[in-house]
C-alpha cells in the first residue's frame, strides 16, 4: 500500500529548513502517538503560525499502528486547514534503526526518515545511512544522520555517556551520505533525567543548573559545513512545576532535570535548525492528569482527563514555539 507523503498534504524539510537557518530558529519536532498528542500539536502550531515536524518513533510506530499513524498524519494537515491556517506539516521517523525501517516509513506517507546508525562504527554508519539516502532521495524524502551519541534513554536505547560529536568527521560524513540535515551530541540527553545533581551547581535559590551544552563544538561544526541544518535531540526543559506536580500528586520522579530554554533559544539561533522536545509533552500530560485524579475521584470519563491534559499540552507547545524556538509566526 505505497503512498506517497505528498499525496498527503506533507511536506519534506528541505525548504523548512533553509528558511530556519537563514531565519536563526527552529523548526519544532514533537513527537506523538496518540489522538489528544497530535490535537494538541496542530492547535498549537496553528495557533502560533509556526510550521512543524510531527515525530514518530519505532516504538511509538508500533503502539500506534502504522496504518492509523498515515491516516493521522493526512488528517493533521485536514485538521490544521480546517482550524483556519494551511502549515507546513512533516511527518518524520525519529531514530530509524534499520534501512527496513525507513523503507517501510517511506511507504507508508513519512515525508523525512532519520537513520540513527550512531552506534555503528563510522564506516558503517556511513554505509547504512547513504543506503537510506539513496533509497528515500528517490522519493524526495529526506534524510536526518547522527554522528556522535547522546547520553539518555531513546525507546530501547540506552547510552550511559555522551560521544560529543567530532568536528573533524561531519564534513566527510556529510559529503559520503548526502544526508539533508545531521543530529549532533554536544550535551543534550535522552530522557527527564539528563543530568546527575552532582553535575549541576546551585544558583542563589537553590535551583539546580546543569553544565552548559558546548557550544564551542557546534561552532566548530558551523565553520566545517557552513549553513548545512543541524539537530538537536534531546531538548526538553523538564519544567519544574510539572516534576513538582506529578511528585504533590503520588508520583515519584527523582533527579529530573533538563534543558535551560535560554540554551535552546541560543542554539536555535545558529545553524541547528530542529529541536526535538518529546519528554516536556509527556510530563505536562501526566502532571494535568494525576493532578485531575486527586482532585475528582468521581471522574472515569477519559475525555474529562484527557480534555484538560490536551490543553495544557497545547499551551506548552505554543510556549516552546513562541519562546524557545521562535518558530511562531513563520508558517
Ligand atoms: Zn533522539
């Protein structure tokens, strides 16, 4: 059942991109499997006018069904008409593991892969990921490559240390594979807890700040491929008012720290042009959610939970477009 995203309404990151590096912003990449996630993407981008990169990962492919996941797809661009404003809407694989993963993707409506063979030897990730490009390229996909592996837990991946990302290989990386886009490591992590305490210093009230991400890496980059996009996973902020209103309402998060917004607003502003948020979704969700269960044991409707979780979802996004990435307005 081949289709072709195009006949979807998406669209690759090939413009998106260019005008977000010329622009100095960056194109949110949000991930979602479920129906409230992606009502809550589109209202938000819609609302803010910012374009936007709807992410979907293996695991999340396989909870959802890759079939729904296609006709949810198409119906987030209907969707996004119908609230008034026509954005620009990608449909992209996050952390394809396999060539026959982004193949299947690609045949069923994605409009960007990523091929993740970070954990390969450079070699092979060079070899995997121009498999990827070849194939996805003939279907005016695009294709997002990592070098250098990022600390955290992804789906079943777990790294207990960051590889920063070499300057000295992405030129030659970029050149072999043909890749449109490159996800770099230079301290952002997988997950709600990016960060030891004992990695972080104190401020004056006692809030804890982690070590800055190392810009001096990506400068580097910049100057090895001048204007090619850069990525950045792992980029959630992990308020702390959600952490604090889980943990008030019998959850039991420990050491969860994120992302300062301020770096990301400053990373943005470079060449990295796609900033992944995934983990800020999924604590503003069951913070709205365990909060609700305290306050109204009598609910049992999903919608009168799930209701005001979307909702706060929708504001965080909007935050994160306007504030953080300033991809508002851009659409
Ligand atoms: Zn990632």
């Amino acid at each position: 059942m081949a289709v072709s995203y195009k006949d979807l309404g998406l669209v690759n990151t090939k413009e998106l991109f260019k005008k977000a590096t010329e622009g100095k912003y960056a194109i949110p990449a949000f991930n979602f499997n479920n129906m409230e996630q992606m009502q809550a993407i589109v209202q938000a981008c819609v609302e803010t006018k910012s374009p936007v990169i709807l992410q979907v990962s293996g695991g999340a492919r396989k909870y959802a069904n890759q079939t729904l996941l296609r006709y949810m797809a198409q119906g987030a661009v209907e969707y996004a008409k119908e609230l008034g404003y026509n954005i620009p809407i990608v449909l992209h694989l996050d952390h394809g593991d396999t060539f026959e993963l982004c193949q299947s993707c690609i045949e069923y409506g994605f409009s960007s892969v990523m091929i993740d063979g970070s954990h390969h030897s450079y070699e092979e990730n060079v070899a995997l990921t121009r498999k990827v490009v070849e194939y996805a390229h003939k279907y005016d996909v695009s294709v997002e490559g990592e070098l250098g592996v990022l600390a955290g837990i992804e789906d079943d991946v777990v790294a207990e240390h960051h590889t920063y990302t070499q300057p000295e290989e992405v030129q030659d990386f970029v050149s072999k594979t043909g890749v449109d886009s490159l996800a770099i490591s230079i301290g952002t992590s997988h997950g709600a807890n990016k960060f030891k305490p004992d990695q972080c210093t104190r401020n004056a009230e006692g809030i804890l700040i982690p070590p800055p991400l190392r810009f001096d890496i990506l400068e580097e980059i910049e100057k090895k491929i001048p204007g090619f996009p850069i990525v950045l996973h792992g980029s959630s902020s992990v308020p702390q008012q959600y952490v604090k209103t889980i943990n008030d309402n019998g959850g039991n998060l420990k050491d969860s720290i994120g992302i300062p917004e301020e770096e990301l607003r400053r990373a943005a502003k470079s060449a990295v042009c796609k900033i992944n948020i995934d983990s800020d979704g999924r604590l503003a969700m069951t913070a709205s959610i365990r909060e609700n269960f305290i306050l109204h044991p009598e609910w049992f409707d999903p919608r009168q939970y799930l209701g005001p979780a979307r909702e706060e979802l929708k504001k965080l996004y909007a935050h994160k477009t306007v504030n953080v990435l300033g991809s508002a307005g851009k659409a």
